[in-house]
C-alpha cells in the first residue's frame, strides 16, 4: 500500500487498485521503476495527492 508522505492514517484518500499480473508481485508496481519515489516529489513540489 502507498500513502503519501504526511497525512494521517485517518485521512480519506481515493483507492486506485493496480493488478500486477504474472509473473510479478505486487511490491514489485512500486519498487521495480520508481513509482512511489516519484509520487513523493511530485507532492514535495505542491501536487495535490
């Protein structure tokens, strides 16, 4: 599971549910290229999460 940096666990956010498929696990969405590190900045720089 992601959650942006900074809101509490109580927050109510939008699901998107991703199917990683086979072969595959689903760590490897957000580890394997980035994904997480990059919703991170995009934050950082003021995006709306």
């Amino acid at each position: 599971m992601y959650r942006p940096g900074g809101l509490a666990d109580i927050s109510k956010m939008p699901v998107v549910y991703m199917l990683h498929g086979l072969p595959g696990d689903p760590a490897a969405l957000w580890t394997q290229h980035g994904e997480a590190a990059a919703l991170d900045t995009q934050f950082a720089r003021g995006a709306f999460p």
